[in-house]
C-alpha cells in the first residue's frame, strides 16, 4: 500500500503538548498517518487509529510519543523512506504496548508490513 492512503500529514512540533500541520518535508518535525496494519484490517480509515512519527534531530528523545525518531529521505510523502541515518539506527516502525503491534517500513512512499 502506498503512504499516501493512509492520509499523512507533516507536523512542526510547537511545544511538548501541541504541533501543527506543515506542507512539506523540510518544514516538519514528524508525520501523522493512519496505522497500514488496521487501515488493511477496517478496510479503510473508519475504526482506525493514528501513528505519530518523530523525526530524528527534530524531537527531543524524551518527547511523547517514544523511544523511536526515524530519520526521513526524499521530497515528500509519494518518495519519502525511513533511512538508517548516522549513526546507523532502526528504519522499521514498531508499536510496542499496541493492540495491533503494527510493524512496518516506509520505502519509497510504499508501506511494507514486517
């Protein structure tokens, strides 16, 4: 499935609590999008929930949600992959704790499920 169906949104984080949509890649912080796991379970966007990707070097480490930052490549959402970056950290996108335990990669703006 590709990125772009699971209705993603690039934020700019503005303090702890609260971030705004930004147009593009350059601008953000992260990503909001639908979880592909249970978009592809609801056959769509109704009962599904959302994930919140933060960027890495953008967020703090700290910040909520967490652990993982991804670090982002390409010039938006139809090309855009999650890169090891340097040091070398995970590209894949895991929820831990989630009844879905989604597990997936962004590669090119296609959703991989692991």
């Amino acid at each position: 499935m590709r990125l772009t169906e699971l209705n993603p949104e690039f934020l700019k984080r503005d303090d702890e609590w609260h971030c705004h949509i930004v147009p593009t890649l350059a601008e953000a912080d992260g990503m909001l999008m639908l979880c592909p796991v249970c978009f592809q379970k609801n056959k769509g966007s109704a009962g599904t929930h959302s994930i919140k990707n933060w960027f890495r070097g953008k967020v703090p480490d700290d910040a909520t949600p967490g652990p993982g930052r991804w670090t982002p490549q390409g010039t938006g959402f139809d090309d855009l992959t999650f890169v090891p970056g340097y040091p070398p950290m995970a590209t894949s996108v895991l929820l831990q704790g989630s009844q879905c335990g989604a597990h997936f990669l962004i590669q090119n703006g296609e959703i991989k499920l692991c």
